[in-house]
C-alpha cells in the first residue's frame, strides 16, 4: 500500500536559538499572558522573605509563611538571593552539612482532581567530595515519594509532577534533600513552585508505543512528524527501559543534520496548558550533546538537558489558535548527528482547570474587644492562588446572617468605590491582577460601633472572582467581646426649694445593656446640718428632700448597674423661706358662675359652657390667671382637713406620677376651706407631705373659686380644654379610670 505523503509544514526551523540566553533564560519562563501565578501553594517562590541578591539567609521555617518543618529535619532552611532566579528568592536545600533539610506544605485539594505540581532546579557545582546526585531532591505527596529530580548546573530547569487530590481536604507536599549521598552542604537551588488542578488532554502516540522500533519513517509514528529532507523523515524508535511503556525516542539520529519532531495539538484558544516529557541521556551523563530545545509555535520556551535517569519536564503555556505545534529539536553545533543525543518519553499536556482560591496564613483568629476601633484583618489574607487566564475581576467580604449590618463594618483602604450593603457584604469591581487585589484585600479591617455588641464569633467569609469563576470562601474568625457601659445620667438642672416644704425632681439614666439601675444621693451644703434630714432618691430616681433651712447644697446622684460601675452628676438647690397662703384674691374679669353640681341629675348642664376668666393666686403668691391659651387644666377641689381628700390627693399624685401631660394640660389643685386648727394645717405643709408638687391655687374668704367652679363639696374635679370650655365635672373620690378621662375629655 503507498502511504500518503504528509504535507509540508511551514513553519521555521533553520535558525537555533541562540547559546547565550540559556544562562538567563534557559528555564521555560511563563509567557506574560499565561501566568498561573502560583496555584495552591502559599509563598510558593520564597519572595514573602526578602533577601538581597547574591547573598544567602539562615531562617527559622517557621518564620517562612506557608512552610512548615518535617518532623525530624532541620528547623530551619537557607533563602537565597538570585539575580537570575525565576522569582528574586530561591530556596538552598541542603546548606548544611550533616543535618537533613525537608519543609512541607498541605495544600487544599478536592478529592480525585488531577494537579500538576511543577518547580525549578539550578544544581550547584559538585566538588571533589560528592557527585552530581548530591543535587537531588526528592518530592512526597501525602508521604508517597513520586520522584527524584536532579538539577543541573548551568541554567535552571522545570521539572513537573502529576498527582491526584485524595479523600482528606489537605495533601501534603514535601520537599527533601536526598539522604546518603546528601548532607553534604551542597545541594540544589529550588523555586518557583506551582500547584494547579489540570484535565488530561489527548497527545497522540505520546509514548511511541504505537508504532514498531527502529528507524523507521514518519509514516509509521502516528500522531508525530519528521522535519528533514522528504525521502529521509525518518524516527529512531528504541526499545529499551523507557520513561512510559518500552519504547522511546532517539533525537539524534541523523548526522550532520539536527533531528526536529513534531506534533499538532488541538487547543482551546486562550486555554492554558502544561506541556510535560521525560528525558534521559543516552550517554548517562549530563551534557550539551543532551540538550533538547522545544518550541510551541514558533515560539522557543526552553532547553532542557538529560540526566543518567529518566526525569519529567515541562513548562507552561497559552495556546493562541485551536491547533498548536509542539517541537522537540536538538540544538545542533558540534554535537549534531554524534548518536548521544537525549532520549524523549512520555509526552503529555494537561489544560490548567481555571480555579481562584484565598489562602489564610496561621493567624486567621483575630479578638474585638468593644470600643476598639477598627481592627485590622489585613494581615490575616497571605495569597491569591489563580489558575485563570483572565483578570481578576471582584472579590466580597461578608459578615455573617446573624451580624447586625447596621454597626458591624468591613471596610478596605485606597478604594474610591466600594459599596458596604445593608447585608453586610462588602464588594468590589475591576480588572486587576492577584498582587493588586491582594494590596486592596490586606487592608481590611472591621469595626462594630454598637454600645453593646453581641458577644460571640464572627466568621467573616472572603471570595474572589474572574468572570464565571469564584473561588470558594475563605475564612477568618473575629471574637467580639463586649465591655460593661457605664449608665448615662441625664443632667439635672439647679433648684429652688422652700423651708420646711417637700422639695422632689426626677433623675433618669440609660444603660447600654439594659441593666437595672440602682440610684443613691448625697448633698452637701449649707442647706444641711448634722441632723437635718438627708435627701433620699427612690428606685425609680425620685429625688425628695425637704430643707429645715436656708441655704445651698450641692446633690451628687450616683446610678450604678448590675456589675457594680456607676456614673455620677450633680446639681444645687437653694433653699428659702417661703411665705405660703391660706386664702387670697379672686378677681372674676368676666363671666359668671357654673352651675352648681347636680350628682342626681341625668346629665351636667355645666358641660360645654365657658369657665369664666378670674384670676387668683398661688398658695405662694404668684399671680394665676384662667385663661392660658393653647393650655387645657384639671382643677381637682380640696380641703387639708377633709378626710375624703386625704384619700383623694394620694391618688391624684399617683396618677400624675404614671401620666405625661405633655405641655398642653396643666393640673391645678385648689386649696379651700382651710381650718386653721386642723392637725393637718397648714395646706402647705399637707400638700407636701403627699409628695404633690404641681400647681395650688388658694380660695377667697367667701369660697369664690368653689363657686366659679360650680360646687359646695369637695373632692370635686372639672375639666376645662383649651378654648376655655368646660368638658368635664364629677364630685367625690376618683378613680384612676376618671383622671385618665379628665385628660381625655380636655385634650379631645
């Protein structure tokens, strides 16, 4: 059967990279677009520990953030400082002689997910005391060893690693010098670490297992082809111990001519891949004439050299177009054509699964103690893992459901536009990198302005986004801690009393945790001599004091709470001599008496008729006029003497105590028929000892007020609203019931 001629490719292969780049760029460096940043691994390159070029650093692994110390190694590790490192930090494993140098990482994975784990070696020269395995390091997942790379000498080189995800939440990856022959102070140079969760994808004949050995045409290696001469596109198909299966491939087989393979790839345009393969030299030893070079569309991403075993490489790119081209060439030079070129294996691609995650670093639990201000959460965010080919786009930081949004705050500095929702979500919108939204997340803090926040923790959730993809939530934990307010007193302003006269006012407080308040009270003053009666102050504040005689005293109120903190504030009172009426004048301007009371009569012919306008004085004095306007009064009829009084008046201070009468009812007592050798004489005296402190207005000689008021008993009440009309009369003790409809018929 003829075979069918492949068409040729046109792409360029007669120019080799050139030599001096391999010092500085010999590594498969991350082309601009399609950075993965680090993937899962925290501090992956080292740089969180800066260390000046050229020069090496002793730490602690505990002060490296992310790492940890493997149970019986060294407790501390080498960071070095290199002008042509991948990332500025490097890590030195084996620095020290005699003493086993191994760190770890546990990484969160999900169960049964492929990753790739890559990372870059640079061997360091080998002395009379050791061979080139003295640069070999060992990796462990989940304590399995799954392989040893050696590191080279010359330039740095990637070497890549496919695990699986296993049942736990974390893997552990472990990095170790090799044991025996390590130990040494010797051995490699490692950084640049990547973890990233990965899908297979196809590569045809990857491990030139479908076809038969020898040198045979490229007709027969299915899925590669053969740059050369047509009638000479011929493959060196070995058998052998090979990386994968039996077979492998010889790149040096043509002499004179550099030997160049190839194979067509579909991709997904703007898909991010790693591109993994095994070397060995055929020789056993490491060398120019081991070199590879690999290009992907034209485009050369690195040199790779063969070692005595066969080792995994790789690099990571983006795909352009849906059919890309990977190149396996020699270099060429003298070593062109000498049969000593490297062995390729098992080539392989994975296309990087687009995943976000936020790594927390060992401080994730942060205390709040109230009153604290802004508390600092920043410190507690270490990374921003991005496997996405895209910008990253947002990031939320929310509260929890049961946060009170209205006084717990999460907020971010350097933002001109963030929005804090009435959920107590924070959010953010705009295309940047992971370094530039982890300078914008480090600077969060939260804040609770609450007087009596909820105590308990708060577990503040953080997320990321690119496009469609969102990272799952990471976690810090704020304990709130509230602290005990003290009680807030109202100020009290200064008074007046008067000798020998029942002197009250109202002290109020408020407490933050809503505490019983217990009040005390002192003075002090010249109001107060040793043996005059100390002012006393009831449980709901009532200050009452009645001065034996003239003079000041300054009060000191003190509400303390439940735990025993109190808040004090003071206030003076002068006391005076006060001259007190038993009768005065009542001087009727116009209008005319209202009908007498008629309590057997169906209805009250007073209702609806207008008070007349007198005016009278107040038991002190002062003038009092009937007519206020805008002000509705209760006039409640009562003599000191009278022993239905003395029920009623208790009564009416009761109730005045539980009503607010606002600023358009005023209640006035009226003072009449006074005895003079009554036990309860004076008025004064008897409206004081009841704790009444409101208006009093006194009766003439001839019982004026009783008339104006329309009544010959006592206790009477009437209501009067403000228009002057009257709207309310009973006669006799009253019922708590009848004042509130007093007041409801004067304000109606």
């Amino acid at each position: 059967m003829k075979r069918r001629r492949r068409a040729k490719n046109g792409h360029d292969y007669s120019v080799l990279e050139p030599r001096q780049l391999l010092a500085t760029t010999g590594l498969p460096q991350f082309d601009g677009d399609a950075s993965i940043d680090t993937g899962l691994i925290v501090n992956a390159d080292f740089d969180q520990n800066e260390v000046a070029d050229a020069t090496a650093e002793r730490v602690l692994i505990s002060d490296v953030p992310g790492w940890s110390q493997t149970a019986g190694a060294s407790d501390t590790i080498s960071l070095v400082g290199f002008n042509d490192s991948p990332r500025g930090t490097g890590f030195h494993l084996d620095a020290q002689a005699d003493v086993l140098e191994s760190i770890s990482q546990d990484v969160a994975v999900v169960e049964d997910q492929l990753y790739t784990l890559a990372f870059d070696l640079l061997g360091r020269p080998v002395g009379d005391t050791a061979d080139a395995s003295t640069n070999d390091v060992r990796i462990l997942w989940d304590g399995e060893q799954v392989g040893i790379f050696s590191g080279i000498t010359d330039f740095w080189q990637t070497f890549t690693v496919t695990v699986r995800g296993t049942d736990a939440e974390t893997s552990r990856l472990e990095i170790q010098e090799v044991d025996g022959v390590g130990n040494d102070g010797v051995g490699a140079m490692l950084d640049n670490l990547r973890l990233v969760p990965v899908s297979n994808q196809a590569v045809e004949n990857g491990s030139f297992e479908d076809n038969e050995s020898g040198t045979v045409s490229q007709d027969d290696v299915p899925g590669w082809s053969v740059s050369a001469d047509e009638d000479e596109r011929l493959a060196d198909i070995q058998t052998g111990t090979a990386s994968d299966g039996s077979q492998f491939v010889n790149l040096d087989r043509q002499s004179d001519n550099s030997d160049i393979l190839f194979t067509d790839i579909t991709t997904e345009n703007g898909g991010i891949y790693f591109v993994s393969f095994d070397l060995r030299s055929e020789s056993g030893v490491v060398g120019e004439d081991e070199e590879v070079r690999v290009r992907w569309n034209d485009e050369w991403v690195g040199t790779y050299r063969g070692n005595s075993d066969w080792q995994s490489f790789g690099f990571t790119v983006r795909a352009d177009s849906d059919l890309t081209r990977l190149v396996f060439r020699e270099p060429g030079g003298e070593f062109t054509g000498d049969g000593d070129g490297p062995l390729l294996d098992n080539v392989t691609i994975t296309k990087v699964v687009p995943s976000l995650s936020v790594s927390v670093g060992d401080t994730t639990e942060f205390e709040f103690t109230e009153n604290d201000g802004q508390l600092e959460l920043g410190s507690g965010i270490t990374a921003i893992n991005s496997t996405v080919s895209d910008a990253i786009t947002g990031f939320t930081v929310s509260l929890p459901a049961s946060a009170d949004s209205a006084t717990e705050i999460l907020r971010v500095d350097g933002l001109d536009s963030f929005v804090e929702s009435e959920d107590g979500t924070l959010t953010f919108e705009a295309d940047l990198n992971s370094d530039e939204f982890l300078t914008v997340l480090q600077t969060l803090t939260y804040e609770n302005t609450s007087d009596n926040p909820v105590a308990g923790t708060r577990s503040i959730a953080i997320q990321v986004s690119s496009g469609s993809v969102t990272s799952p939530s990471a976690n810090l934990t704020v304990n709130v801690t509230p602290v005990n307010d003290v009680p807030v007193i109202t100020d009290i302003a200064d008074g007046m009393a008067s000798v020998d006269q029942l002197f009250n006012v109202q002290a109020t407080a408020t407490d933050a945790e809503d505490e019983t308040i217990t009040w005390s009270v002192t003075a002090a003053g010249s109001a107060i001599l040793d043996g005059d009666v100390e002012p006393t102050i009831d449980s709901g504040g009532t200050i009452s004091w009645t001065p034996a005689r003239e003079g000041a005293a300054v009060f000191t109120v003190r509400a303390t709470d439940a735990t025993g903190d109190f808040s004090e504030t003071q206030f003076s009172v002068t006391a005076t001599e006060q001259t007190f009426l038993d009768t005065g004048n009542v001087i009727v301007n116009s209008g005319t008496d209202l009908p007498l009371f008629d309590s057997t009569a169906a209805t009250d012919d007073a209702i609806g008729e207008t008070l007349a306008d007198f005016e009278a004085q107040t038991i002190t004095g002062e003038a009092f006029n009937s007519i206020e306007p805008g002000v509705g009064r209760i006039y409640a009829v009562l003599a000191h003497w009278c022993p239905f009084c003395n029920d009623e008046l208790p009564e009416i201070v009761e109730w005045l105590g539980d009503t607010d009468l606002g600023d358009d009812v005023e209640f006035v007592a009226a003072a009449v028929s006074v005895d003079p050798d009554d036990e309860t004489y004076p008025p004064s005296q008897w409206f004081s000892d009841a704790g009444y402190d409101g208006t009093i207005i006194v009766d003439n000689t001839q019982a004026k007020l009783m008339d104006l008021l329309g009544t010959d008993r006592f206790p009477f009440l009437v209501g009067v609203d403000s228009s002057g009309e009257v709207v309310y009369r009973s006669q006799g003790l009253s019922t708590q019931a009848q004042f509130d409809a007093a007041l409801a018929a004067v304000r109606s």
